[in-house]
C-alpha cells in the first residue's frame, strides 16, 4: 500500500495552488457580493489548460485520471474558492464522462476538443420540480420526428444556464414501466437554445457567483446524431458520472473545510484575550484540531474512492461514503472557524461566513447525506430498502 503522490500529481497539486491562489479572497469576496460570474478565473484554468485534464489526449486533453482531477479541486477550494470557484471548473469535469465513455466517435469529435479549451460551457439538465432523488420520475419527453427528437418538459438546479452553450440533458423517450422504472430515457449532449429554453434563476443561500436555474423546455429539437450511446439507457450511461460528482464534491468540502481552518487557526494565534492568545484555550484550540482530523480521514476516503474509480472497480460505496464524510467534516471545520472568530466570524471581511454559506450544499447536494445512508444501508450491509 502507497500513500506517496506521483510527481505528475504533486506537480498538479503546486501548480493548480499557486495558480488558485493568485486569485484573492477579496476577489471571491466581491464576486459574491456582486453576484457575477467568475470569467476571468474559467479563463486563466483554460489557458493552462487545467480544463481538458480528464479529456482524452485524442480528443486535445491530457487524459489524466478522477485522482488528478480531485487533487486540482482539493487546490482550488483550500486555497479559498469555495463552490464559487469549484463548481465552474468541476462542470468540466463529470458531465463529460458518459460522453466520453458512450458518446459516438462524431460525437466526441464535435464537442471534446472544445469542451478542453473552455468553448463550450455545460450545464447539467437531470433534476425536475417533480422528481429529485427519484430520476425514473422525470417528466422531461423527447419524442422522435424523423432524424430528431423534440423535447419538452422542465428542469430545476441547473447550474449555469444563465451561461451554457451546451447542455448534458436527460429525458424520458419511452413511458415508464414499474418493472425496468429506469429504462427509457435518453441522454442528449445539445447546444443550449435560448430560442427553445427559458431560463430563471433562483435565488439562494451561498454562490451567489455561480447560477442555479429553473428551465422550461418548449419544443427544443435535438438532432440523433446529439444522442450520448443508446436511446433507452440514459439513465445507465449517466451513472458514469455520479461516482466521479460524489469523489469532487467531497474533495470540495475538503478544501473549503481547510481554508477556513487556516484563517480559523492563523486568528486563534493573533487574537489576544485576557493578555493571551485565544488559541491557547483548550475551547478553541480542541475543536479546530478535532476539525483537522475529520478532514484528513475525509480526504483519505475521497482518494481512495478516486483510486478505485481509475482502477476500473466498483466504487459506489466509496465514492457515497467519501461525499458523506467529507461533507460533515467540511462543514464542521467551517462552524468552528466561524466560532473561533466569534462575531467578526458572522462579518464578510473575515471570508469565512461565505465558506460556511457555500459549504452547507453540500449536505444536500449532489445527493442528500440520508439518501447516503440508505444506499449504505442496503447495498454495503444488506438491510431491506426503506423507501
């Protein structure tokens, strides 16, 4: 058993930090404030072509692995991005995958050498007002007309719609049938027409820089040649890229759980009370170090879910166990910062407050932390579904 990065990796590690880091928390600071979409930040990750990395070389990538890419994202948040700054890069990340792994040859070739330059800006259409957590309840319908399908139907949380040019999109193209619920839907990889799909924006409680979206589809034509593998097994080509969600959402909370634990520890040391540092109270010091620890066994579980997934072997325990872990030891590092700092931690000045805005989606998102544990429950230790 090996712990020890690769040189690649630990280069990819430096790199993507010295690179996140040029980026100022005053900058994400304002970005939050202003609400405004962080284009300049895409570009830079674009031009140092960190965009392409799970691309296949083939395709203009550097077809590096999900271990590569939850080492750049571990960098990007711990050095104070938060979800701000994750979640447009990680959209280059796992929507791909089921075209890259079902998709066409003309497919690939289409659209893969522009999703690594950062032409392309995905958003990801699964998720309706009427079916959350149980996509075979989708009401999105494609149907065919000649060589293509029109599409019709509503999708809700989807991140940047306001600035898509393309859309991974699942929809039901066969009625639902109780027996096989996730057979007959379809996954399109589509330009995102703006003439065909409205968009409205939803207001929330942290990543404010980052768009979440209602959309309403009305009539969207989607040619055959768009369709990612089989018609019918969309949901099954999708799975691809749940795994690989549940490994980066995880190595996010991760690296905003150590940004704030930084600024939580550095003020500990700086901030004098009763003509000592507060830090040297066992109330302050105990919690951040117990928030150290949770995440470093939060990290091990996300690289290990990582390393199985490049390996070809099934990681569906680990990669849900890797984003359950990680999204509780995240979010508690960021409460003890924020308590650590006591009132100043509640003012925006000391960045944490967004930290622990941005962080509690993840307790919800991708997927919830019960949903977790039901899938824990009956696919690791074998107790009767519940749901």
């Amino acid at each position: 058993m090996d712990f020890q990065l690769t040189e690649q990796q630990e280069l990819i590690r430096k790199e993507v930090a010295t690179l996140a880091r040029s980026f100022s928390l005053d900058y994400w600071l304002e970005k939050d404030r202003k609400a405004e979409y962080p284009t300049d930040w895409v570009r830079a990750f674009a031009q140092a072509g960190w965009l392409g990395m799970i691309i296949p070389e083939a395709y203009g990538g550097s077809g590096l692995g999900v271990t590569e890419a939850t080492l750049m994202l571990h960098e990007i948040c711990a050095a104070g991005a938060g979800t701000s700054g994750a979640s447009p890069i990680h959209f280059y990340l796992f929507p791909p995958m089921p075209v890259i792994k079902h998709g066409s040859e003309d497919l690939k070739r289409r659209y893969l050498p522009r999703i690594a330059t950062g032409e392309i800006v995905m958003s990801f259409g699964v998720t309706e007002p009427n079916a959350g957590t149980d996509t075979s309840r989708i009401q999105t319908r494609a149907e065919r007309h000649g060589d293509r399908f029109v599409v019709n139907g509503r999708k809700v949380w989807n991140t940047n719609a306001q600035h898509a040019t393309h859309t991974l999109l699942l929809a039901r193209t066969s009625p639902r049938d109780a027996a096989k619920p996730f057979a007959g839907m379809t996954l399109f990889f589509t330009p995102f027409d703006r003439a065909k799909i409205t968009v409205r924006e939803i207001e929330k409680l942290g990543r404010a820089a980052i768009d979440s979206n209602e959309i309403f589809i009305d009539g969207l034509e989607i040619p055959d040649v768009d369709v990612v593998g089989e018609v019918g097994r969309g949901f099954y080509h999708l799975l691809d890229s749940l795994n690989p969600e549940r490994i980066f959402t995880g190595v996010e909370a991760v690296g905003i759980g150590r940004a704030a634990l930084e600024r939580a520890v550095q003020y500990a040391k700086d901030r004098v009370v009763f003509d000592r540092p507060i830090g040297q109270n066992q109330a302050i010091a105990h919690p951040l170090a117990l928030a150290w620890a949770k995440l470093e066994s939060a990290e091990l579980m996300c690289l290990k879910a990582a390393w199985l997934f490049d390996s070809g072997r099934p990681c569906g325990a680990e990669s849900n166990t890797a984003k359950l872990l990680a999204a509780e030891a995240g979010f508690e590092a960021c409460d003890a910062a924020l308590q650590t700092h006591g009132g100043y931690g509640y003012a925006k000045e000391f960045y944490v407050e967004r930290l622990w805005r941005e962080i509690r989606l993840y307790k919800i998102a991708p997927v919830s932390q019960q949903m977790v544990l039901n899938y824990l429950s009956e696919h690791v230790l074998g107790l009767p579904k519940s749901y």
